[in-house]
C-alpha cells in the first residue's frame, strides 16, 4: 500500500480552526451534540443516545489514534474569535472517512451545531477540505483523485452543499439504508464527487 502524505493537525479557514480531535475536547463536544439533537437524529446513527462525558473522552483518544495511523481523518471546527483573549468556541466537526490511501479517496463528511447552523460554516470547511484533499502530495496536499459526499436526500442543507462546490451528483440509491432515527423505515442516499 502506498505511503500516505503527511497529514495537518490543523488547518485554518477564514473563520475557523480545524484541530485533531483530542480528549481535553469531551467537554465542549458533548455540549454542542446535546444542544443539536433534534437537528443531528434524523441522520447521525451516533446522535440517537445523550452524550455523556467520560465516554467522549475516551472515544476521542480512539478517535486521536486512527487520525494518527490515517485510518480515519476527523477535525473538530473550532471558531476563531475575533479578541485573541476570548476562547475558541466548537462549532461542529468534519473530516476524511472512508479512505482508501490505494487509489487514493476519500469522502467528507460533515455537521454543524445548531447555534451555529446557516452561517456557511459547513461550506467553509467543506471547501477548505476538498481543496487540499484533492491538491497532489508533491504540491502539499494529499493528493486524491476521488473525493465523494454521501448525505439522505430528505437532508436539504447538506445536499446544496456539494454542488455548490463543483461537486457532479454520481448517483441517487433509492432505499440504500436504514434511516437513522428509525431502523424500520429506509432511507436513499445521494453520492457526489470531484475527481483529480
């Protein structure tokens, strides 16, 4: 199997940092799903029980070490203030899954807090993500030559995304899954992708 490239802890957007996840962040995650529920159940299959803190804590050092082995690239969106002394706010989280270092591919996925929802955020990072996904290893980027997103339909707000971004829409699954909040109902999926 190839060698991944390097992969950044950080990465910085006009409005945000995006970190590696680590366990001192249970606290401020568990208190952005807990306010967004009722907006993340319908299509997180992990947002369908309360959160609780030590078991964050310790799914994120799990979570640390697969970002570390490349296996699975997580970041968590923090929000820049503009006073340097004010704290960094979490704003929601995204990342690269699904990867496969053979091709090499990858997809994005992403989810924004409620209190911070219809702010671009999501195309912000999701921008910022696709850029150096698909920019070449030799060029410091990571060097894709597929990038997919994969959301339900029925999710408005994350289907407008990718085409905005110069996503083509490779495919709608009609009953792909089961949906989310309720395993006796089905769900489609929508599959977009850039390539390189």
């Amino acid at each position: 199997m190839p060698t991944p490239p390097p992969i950044p802890h950080e990465v910085r957007t006009p409005r945000l940092l995006l970190r590696r996840p680590q366990p001192a962040d249970a606290e401020a995650l568990c208190a952005a799903v807990l306010a967004s529920l009722p907006e993340l159940q319908p299509w997180m299959f992990w947002a369908q029980t309360l959160p609780e803190v030590e078991a964050t804590r310790k799914n994120l050092q799990e979570v640390a070490a697969k970002f570390d082995a490349r296996e699975n690239l997580r970041y968590h969106l923090w929000r820049v203030p503009e006073q340097p002394s004010q704290p960094l706010e979490l704003v929601g989280s995204s990342g690269y899954h699904a990867l496969d270092w053979q091709v090499p591919k990858g997809e994005i996925g992403y989810w924004i807090a409620t209190a911070h929802a219809g702010q671009g955020y999501a195309t912000e990072v999701t921008h910022a993500l696709t850029e150096l996904a698909l920019t070449p290893a030799a060029e410091g980027g990571l060097g894709f030559r597929r990038l997919e997103i994969r959301c339900d339909p029925a999710n408005g707000r994350s289907a407008r995304i990718p085409p905005t971004l110069g996503y083509q829409l490779d495919a709608h699954l009609v009953n792909d899954a089961v949906a989310a909040s309720d395993p006796a109902e089905l769900r489609d999926t929508l599959i977009f992708s850039r390539t390189r």
